[in-house]
C-alpha cells in the first residue's frame, strides 16, 4: 500500500512488495491488508 501511494504504479509496488500483480491489484481494490481479508474457518 505504500509503495502504491509513493509511485502510483502496480507494476512496480507489487514487485517491491514481492507478490504477484493480481494479488497486488485485490489489495489495492479492496483497501484493506491480507491480514484484514482473512475469514475465520469453521
């Protein structure tokens, strides 16, 4: 999320972060971090 506020580029936020774009581009669209998007498991 940074990364993605510093240069405005998915591309290059994602690679810095070490995740794949698709990956980068759910972050960025949903707003929120991985550990927020976890669902507990019954």
């Amino acid at each position: 999320m940074e990364e993605m506020a510093k240069h405005g580029r998915l591309g290059l936020a994602s690679a810095r972060a070490g995740m794949d774009r698709k990956t980068a581009r759910k972050y960025v669209r949903e707003g929120k971090f991985p550990s927020e998007l976890e669902q507990e498991r019954t």
